[in-house]
C-alpha cells in the first residue's frame, strides 16, 4: 500500500513562506491568486494490506514526528 | 559545576558554549546525541547551537527525538538544569520540554546582529548575576526565531512569569523594530514550569570576551556556575 501524508499550517498561523510565494506569483501577473499557505508532503510506501492499522501506524508517525500540531494539521490519504 | 553539552550531526555552537562555561569556572564533557545516558554527576545539560540535521522537516524537530534527548528529558525530570540555545531552543520546544515553536522569521531573512535583551528576572539558576529589567547586549543569529505558541499556553506562560528574556531598545522598552523575528510579546527566551529548563534565540556565548565586542553574556554563565 501507499499512503500521502499532507502536511499544512494550521488557521491563523503566520506563513512568511506562503506570503513569500503569493508575491512572487503576483510579480507574474497571474491573476485572481487570492492566497498561498505552503505545506509539506510525504508520500510512504506501507508493508501489509490493513488499512486500518496502517492509518493508526501513520497517525503516531504524525503525531511523533512528521507535524508539529502546535501549528499544523495533518492528512492522510490510503491508496 | 559540571556540563554536559549534546552534540548533533550539524551542531556547530558547542565549542563556544563549552568555552564560555569553562570560562565560569564549570567542568565540560561532550555527549554524543547516541548516548542514552548523561555523565554521572550531570549538572547542567546543554543543547548547543547550530543546524542539527540540517534543519531538515523542521529546525530540531529529528534531534528533539534523539536518544540522547530521552536522557535530557529524564535529567530535567529529576529537577536538573537544562540550557537550550538557539537551534538548542528549537530542540527544547520540538522535545516537549518547553511550550511553543519556533517559526520562520517574519521578514523571511536570516537575522545575524547585535541583540539587546531585557532580563525579565534574576531569581532563577541561569540569570542570578543580572538584575532585573537589566539590558544585556548579546548576538542572534537565525532563520526561525519567531516565537509562538496558541493564546492559552502565551497566557500561562506570562502568568507564571517563565518569559526570561524579551528583545528590546536600549532603554528597555519592547519595540517592533527590536523585535525583528516577529515572535509574539517579544519573547526571546522561555523557561519550563519549574524554571530549570531555558531556552533562549539568542547567543549569550557569543560575547564572553572583551577581544570580540562584548561581555555580557558572561553573567548567565557566572550564574549557572555559581
């Protein structure tokens, strides 16, 4: 199994990196860009076939160490 | 006194900081991040700056989970004194021994200056040689300094009077324009619950010498080794 993780920053949390980003794109002249927040992806290769216990296994990684849930949430995706 | 300084893949600030407690009279060991256990006898445990693992997913966030980090955590468990600096503040916060994180700088740049901190109080184990509301002239040097944690947990820790140092003017005062990292009600040091872990931005080690600009990062070291 594959799993994606996404990682983003949570509501109301400053994102210098994000804004950074918005302004570049802005210097394009794309229009109609009315925000950026940046974030992380983490693409995982999963030995087994229970999902379940899979997603129990990948919210302790997240939990652990992939987010730091004082500023961001986390996804997880199964294929 | 005797410190223990916890070395990292990508810590670069140990030598300085051992300099600056030798310097205060304290005996150091150096400690390999693989190491489960602190040297006997361990007074104070000294998470060093620099870029452990190379800031990789997040600044400390690898070396907050290194085997060594149990051993610190145990250390500080037993009421032993701990010092984060800089990278070693990130490590402090992504270990869970402080509250809060440290994001990326509001002007997006790397800030390397001259700093001047106020000392929020001088009753505790790491700042007995300053007064209070002193002004101390000490150096940053990073990328995500800002400070932050939710409103609840800014509130305790205010309450509880564990902020160590904030960023100021030469006259004291909490300005915008001294505050350049952005971090919230400026603060540049925090310390846990018990007031025997600290963790700070800047870098008091790097002005314990007359011959590179300035001393008064000395007092915080005089204090811990008095």
């Amino acid at each position: 199994m594959k799993a994606r993780i996404t990682v983003t920053l949570k509501n109301g949390v400053l994102d210098p990196q994000g804004k950074a980003i918005e302004a570049a794109l802005g210097s394009f002249g794309l229009g109609g860009i009315g925000g950026v927040r940046q974030g992380k992806v983490f693409d995982i290769e999963l030995h087994g076939s229970d999902k379940d216990a899979a997603e129990a296994t990948l919210r302790q990684a997240c939990d652990k160490l992939l987010a730091n849930t004082v500023v961001e949430d986390y996804a997880i995706e199964i294929a | 006194m005797r410190a223990a300084v916890v070395v990292f893949p990508g810590s670069n600030r140990e030598a300085d900081v051992a300099r600056a407690l030798r310097l205060a009279g304290a005996d150091v060991v150096k400690v390999w991040h693989t190491e489960t256990a602190l040297p006997a006898g361990t007074d104070l445990a000294v998470l060093p700056g620099g870029f452990s693992y190379g800031d990789y997913l997040r600044c400390g966030a690898i070396a907050g989970r290194a085997a060594a980090m149990d051993a610190v955590r145990a250390h500080a468990a037993r009421g032993g004194l701990v010092l984060g600096i800089c990278n070693g503040f990130q490590i402090l916060c992504e270990s869970g021994l402080l509250p809060g994180v440290l994001m990326r700088n509001v002007n997006r740049r790397f800030i390397c200056h001259r700093q001047l901190l106020r000392v929020e109080r001088a009753d505790t184990r790491f700042t007995s040689a300053y007064a209070k509301d002193q002004v101390i002239d000490v150096c940053v040097a990073h990328g995500e300094g800002n400070y932050f944690a939710d409103p609840d947990t800014i509130a305790r820790i205010e309450g509880e009077g564990r902020v160590a140092f904030r960023y100021c003017d030469a006259s004291g005062v909490l300005t915008v324009d001294a505050n350049r990292n952005g971090s919230l009600n400026s603060i540049a040091g925090i310390y846990s619950e018990r007031l025997n872990v600290l963790g700070l931005m800047p870098h008091p080690e790097n002005f314990v010498e007359d011959l590179v600009g300035g001393t008064d990062g000395r007092g915080l070291f005089a204090s811990l080794a008095a």
